[in-house]
C-alpha cells in the first residue's frame, strides 16, 4: 500500500521526540547525585515540554493544503520508518530507564549529546523530502529548536568537564 507524508504527520513525530527527550531529562534530573547537574536537566526537560507544545501548537494551526499528504512513498514503509527513527533518536536506542541504569554523569551527558545529535540529523533529513506546500518553513522550525536545545546540552557538556 502506497502512503504520502504529510507534515502533520511529521509532526506528530516531532512530539513523540520531545516527550522522549522529557522523560529523559526528568528520570536524569532524578538520578543524578549533582544538585548542580540535577538542576540543570531539570531545565532541559522544560524545555523539551515547551518543544512538545510548540510543536502541538504548530499541528494544530496546520492548514488545509499543509494537512495534505504530499511526499510519495509507495511502499508505505516510510511513517513506520520515520517512527522507528523517532523513537531511537531520543532513547539512544534503548528507553530511557535502561539508559540511566548506570546514573554516572559523564554517561548520562553523553547520551543526552547523542541524543540531541540523532534529534538534529532526523529533522535535517526530513527537509529533503518534505515539500514547500506541506510546511517545509515550519520542520525548519522544529529543526531550529532542536539544534537550540542540542546546543544547551553540549554546554552542559563543558560545564561538567566531560
């Protein structure tokens, strides 16, 4: 069965990587012993809340001729593909809880920068299949967002001296 994609669609994954990356940072809040680091990904996980609404916002708002499906994937494999991917990318391939059995900080940074890096890399190739019509200036959106939020990650990264 042939399928098309639609930026409604792709939004809704956008959603899924920001709650993801939410439980991420609220179970890494948790578990970290540093009241500094806890802190901070207290933070992030924020601010991955206020992605997931602004990403709901933007679906929400969608119009008509943006709600319409316009990329072409004849096998239908595409949306299982894409949530595959939307899934892996802000778990580092494993969920949340299995990341943070080993609470150690520098561990916990580094998955949270991959994390944010596969974020990154899902958004960026969604451009490329993604029409004007269909909301190409909002996925730059959702992109930009991304790399803002990829980009605090890192700095915790520096922060902490990994």
């Amino acid at each position: 069965m042939s399928h098309y994609l639609s930026i409604d669609e792709i939004l809704q994954i956008a959603v899924q990587i920001e709650e993801n990356g939410a439980r991420f940072y609220a179970e890494a809040a948790r578990t970290v012993k540093d009241s500094s680091a806890g802190e901070t990904f207290f933070k992030l996980s924020e601010f991955e809340k206020e992605h997931k609404k602004y990403f709901l916002f933007l679906k929400d708002n969608l119009t008509q001729v943006e709600r319409e499906t316009t990329t072409y994937d004849p096998y239908g494999e595409s949306m299982q593909y894409l949530a595959d991917i939307a899934n892996n990318a802000v778990s580092g391939f494993k969920s949340p809880d299995k990341m943070l059995k080993k609470p150690a900080l520098n561990d916990i940074i580094k998955s949270s920068i991959d994390m944010e890096k596969e974020s990154i890399v899902f958004y960026t190739g969604l451009r490329q299949i993604i029409s004007d019509k269909s909301g190409k200036e909002k996925l730059e959106g959702t992109l930009e967002a991304q790399v803002w939020i990829g980009c605090k990650a890192r700095r915790i990264s520096i922060a902490f001296a990994m």
